[in-house]
C-alpha cells in the first residue's frame, strides 16, 4: 500500500500546473520520504533476538538478587542493616524500569500513536486540497 500510495503522489505531481523546477523540488522531497520510508519498515520487520532480551532480564535479575550481599557492609550503620532494604528497592525499580524502558524502545512504532499522526497528516493534505483554485486570477 504505501508504494501505490508513493507512485500515486507522483502522478499527481506531475499533473499539478506549476512550474517544472518547483515539480522537480517536489520529487526529491518525495524520494527522501520515500527512502525514509523503506528504512522505517526495516527498522520494524527487523526484530530484535529473544536471546537478547531474556539474556538482559536474566542478567540484571541476578545482579540485582546479590546487590544486598555488596550493599550489607556500606549499611552496617543503619539498625541491623534496615536502609538497605529500601535502598535495594529502588534501585531495582530503576532499573527495571530502564530494562522496560529498552524493551519497549526496540518496537518504536507499537507505542507511538501513529494513527493519530496519519489523521493529522490526512487532515492537512485535505485543507491544501482544499486550497485548489483560491488566489488564481481568473
């Protein structure tokens, strides 16, 4: 669909009655959005490994069950060692929220509201539509 859609934009390009350097200007945006465009759907067809993503959670789970076994001698302070508790807490909420974080930004376009970007996008191409034939002298 966005190929047909691409080769049909620029049919109506070069139908629109403007001048050919203005036209021309027109293709090389498109042919920039164009390539944008192919290099967007790579991004999104080109998944990243399961390997990966279990390999960092299990790899921060462990760090953070043996961070209270590095953290008992800088809390010795604290009354039998209880800052360290909320101390541990927080830093693995942090960090698996940074780990979420990443797992989410791997797929860009699931949590971007890309529909409401289309409606915009549609919206504005209908009001220059629009447009056609005002300000021309009759």
């Amino acid at each position: 669909r966005p190929n047909r859609a691409l080769y049909d934009l620029s049919v109506a390009i070069d139908r629109l009655p403007m001048h050919f350097m203005r036209k021309n200007e027109i293709n090389k945006n498109l042919s920039i959005f164009e390539d944008t465009l192919g290099g967007s759907e790579r991004l999104l067809s080109s998944p990243v490994p399961l390997f990966y993503s279990r390999h960092t959670a299990r790899f921060l789970s462990t760090w953070l069950l043996l961070l209270p076994f590095a953290m008992y001698e800088p809390f010795k302070g604290s009354w039998n060692h209880v800052m360290e508790i909320p101390a541990i807490a927080l830093a693995s909420l942090f960090l698996f929220g940074i780990e979420e974080l990443a797992t989410q930004l791997e797929e860009p376009f699931t949590i971007l509201p890309m529909q409401g970007f289309c409606d915009k996008i549609g919206a504005n191409c209908d009001e220059i539509v629009g447009w056609r034939g005002q300000g021309l002298d009759e």
